[in-house]
C-alpha cells in the first residue's frame, strides 16, 4: 500500500482527534506529507470506520495518487493542507474544530500570551479572517495569518497547526486548545495578566534548547 506508515498514522490520530474532543462528528482533518505526496483524510467519513486503505493520497497539486483511493473524495480543506505544505516546511497539518479555539475566533484577534507556552506555537496565535470552508481564500488566509507561528485559529471556524511529525503537529493542537481554554476560564473572573514578548522570546530559545521536538518537551 502507498504511504501505509502515514495512512495508519492518520487513522491513529483522527481517532484521537475525536477521543480528545478537538473536533465534533467527522469535521476536521489530517495530513502527512511524505516526498511530494500527502496522505490525508476522506471527505465525511466516520473516523470509527476509516480504515488506512481508506484515507486518500494526492500529489502537491491535490490529483489522486494511489489509483486504489482515485474514487474517494479528500478533506474539503485539502486547498488549506496543501497551501501549509507550500509555504512552509510542515510535515504534517492537523484541522479541528475544537470548543475554545473556535470560542477565541469569535472574540479576538490573537490569542494572547496568556501562558509561556504560546512560544512552542511560535507566539500568540492569530486569527485569520472569515472565509467560506474549502476555498482557496481560507487555505491563502490561514497560511498568512501563520507567519511565524505553527498554529492559526480561523474566525467563526476552528484552528490549524502543523509540524515536522504528525505527533508534533498533534501535540500543537491540543495546546492551543488548552491556552485559548486558560484565556476563556480567566476571561470569565477578569482580565487576564499577560507576558511580555520578550520573556516568550526567552522560553522559545529554552525550548529550542531542549534538542527535543517542541511536543515533545516536558517544560517545568
Ligand atoms: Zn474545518
């Protein structure tokens, strides 16, 4: 089987994804990019019954690759995985449309520094604008909103991380699911204090220090 390593591994963590509650029902989806090709998720299928024969794999310019998968339609967001693949050097992106990320989209602009660990994101995460799910408009606007981050929340939508690894790229989304859950919980009894640039500048050397993948780090 074509790419089997990233199928099953997209299975594993769309199975996750839901177990972790960072999406709801089948939306959401996930992508391993292997060489110019990328294993990603079919359109609307139920994660319990997506088996690694089923995920798709497309070149760089989204057209079926593996013709045992040619029928079977990709993620809606394939434009959005592709245009990550294109602008930075991700070898993974996961898409989910989790509870507080999306709460954050409706409210702000950027998640603020709420928690140094916004600096394994690359800094406080911004939000891109509106646009219609699926269109190129929304893949060029995430990306954007990227610059310099490995994670984008989408207004009125969900989030986007991306990584070296599917586990990295995994592991970015459940931290900005749990930051942008500090920044509501704290919003509710008052105005959350925030750290300065300089001292989330200070944490992403640290962590870069560590040798280890960002996901992987054990910060104290
Ligand atoms: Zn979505």
């Amino acid at each position: 089987m074509l790419l089997r390593e990233a199928r099953e591994a997209v299975v594993e963590h769309c199975l996750r994804m839901r177990d972790d509650d960072l999406t709801v029902a089948t939306s959401g989806n996930i992508s391993v990019r292997v060489g110019d090709l990328v294993a990603v998720t079919p359109s609307g299928v139920a994660y319990e019954s997506l088996t690694a024969a089923g995920v798709c794999v497309v070149d760089m310019d989204g057209h079926p690759a593996d013709a045992a998968t040619a029928g079977v339609v990709a993620s809606s967001e394939l434009p959005m995985h592709l245009a990550v693949y294109r602008g930075t050097d991700a070898g993974a992106v996961v898409h989910t449309h989790p509870l507080y990320a999306t709460t954050v989209s409706l409210l702000l602009d950027e998640l603020p520094a709420v928690h140094y660990m916004v600096a394994a994101l690359g800094g406080p995460v911004r939000v891109a604008p509106y646009a219609t799910y699926g269109t190129s408009e929304l893949a060029e606007a995430s990306v954007v909103a990227m610059a310099g981050r490995t994670a984008v929340i989408l207004r009125n939508h969900g989030a986007t991380t991306y990584g070296p690894d599917l586990p990295t790229a995994y592991t970015r989304s459940l931290y900005l699911e749990w930051l942008c859950r500090l920044w509501h919980q704290a919003s509710l009894a008052g105005t959350p204090r925030l750290l300065p640039p300089e001292e989330i500048d200070r944490v992403a050397a640290l962590l870069r220090g560590y040798g280890q993948r960002p996901g992987e780090v054990t910060p104290g």
